[in-house]
C-alpha cells in the first residue's frame, strides 16, 4: 500500500513538472508563480521522479498556480489537462511571463500569484493595459487590480458575442445598436464634422 501511495506521488510530481514546461515556465518562475522555495521545485522537476511525499500545502499551491483544483491535478490524466491548456498555450504562458517581469505593483504580482489560469487567457491588449495602470497612486492602486481585470473579461466576453452575432442575419440590428450607442458616447465636437 505505502509502495502505491509513493508511486502515486511520484506520477503526480512528474504530471506537474510536464503541465509546467508545457506552459513555457523554467524552474525558477514556477516557484515565483507558485510561491514555492526553489528546492522543493528542483524536486518535482528530478529526472526520475520523486525522493519524498509531496505535501498537500505543495500540491495545492502547485495546482492553484496551473489554474487547476487539487481534484483536478490529482485525478485528471495529464493529456487531458495538456488538451485543455491549448486554448493559451505558448502565447499566452509567453504574456503571463512579460506580465510578471513588468509588473511593479506588489498588488498586481499578488493577483497574478492568485489567479494564474485568468492571467493565461489575457491578450496582449489586456497586458498592455494592466501594465500601463501601474504606478503610484496610480489606478490599480486605488482601485484594484481584480475590477480592472474584470472590465477586462467583460469586454472579452462581450466582444466574443459580438463576433458570434456578426456571422448571423442580426448583423444589421448588430451595425445599427452599436451606432446608436457610439454616438451616445462620442464627444459633441466629433459628431458634428
């Protein structure tokens, strides 16, 4: 039974080093992401497998860093979840990192520490716009990084209905509605030239 539980372990250390590099993540920035001390991550990434039981601390903080549960880590064969991070992949693990090496706020790091599966799906756009929120007393600051980034989502979300809609016939309701709200929203002196 030990034996099982071992090996058990030792797969599950060799599932979050693969999920790991899949992203595009060294060693290093996975136990910055991760809020783990290099040693316990050089242990994970040991050719071989594991030398001692993972703790559930560890392995939770491992899979709150991949976007996962510890349910899912745990229990989900690591093609799938590999299947499931294509959505991002390369890129995305490419701007999450730009993110972390820009990012000056200790609020906008936390976030990121946080919430690492809602980084992955930001576009360079997005970056771009957190990045230019920093600074002191600036907006991130006053008004937190979680509300910036869910403007963000909402206009993403937004946006992907406005595409799915502008393949259909509602294109011209789409065309007319946004329009209608554009002028609402553009200054006076533009609407008259």
């Amino acid at each position: 039974m030990n034996g099982q539980v071992f090996l058990d372990e030792c797969q599950l250390g060799n599932k979050i080093a693969r999920l790991v590099q899949e992203r595009g993540w060294n060693q290093e920035e996975f136990a910055r992401i991760a809020g783990l001390n290099r040693q316990t991550v050089r242990q994970l990434f040991r050719p071989g497998g594991c030398q001692r039981r993972l703790r559930n601390a560890t392995v939770a903080a491992c899979a709150h860093s991949l976007g996962l549960s510890v349910s899912e880590l745990r229990t989900t064969p690591v093609e799938q979840l590999l299947h499931g991070m294509q959505g991002s992949g390369a890129n995305g693990a490419k701007l999450v990192r730009q993110l972390y090496e820009q990012a000056t706020q200790p609020e906008l790091i936390a976030w990121l520490q946080r919430n690492p599966g809602r980084a992955d799906q930001l576009t360079n756009d997005d970056v771009d716009e957190l990045l230019s929120l920093q600074g002191t007393g600036g907006p991130l600051t006053e008004v937190g990084v979680e509300h910036f980034v869910g403007l963000i989502e909402r206009k993403n979300r937004l946006l992907e209905k406005v595409h799915a809609i502008a393949g259909t016939e509602y294109l011209d309701l789409l065309e007319q509605v946004v329009a209608l709200v554009f002028d609402k929203i553009r200054p006076y002196a533009e609407r008259e030239s």
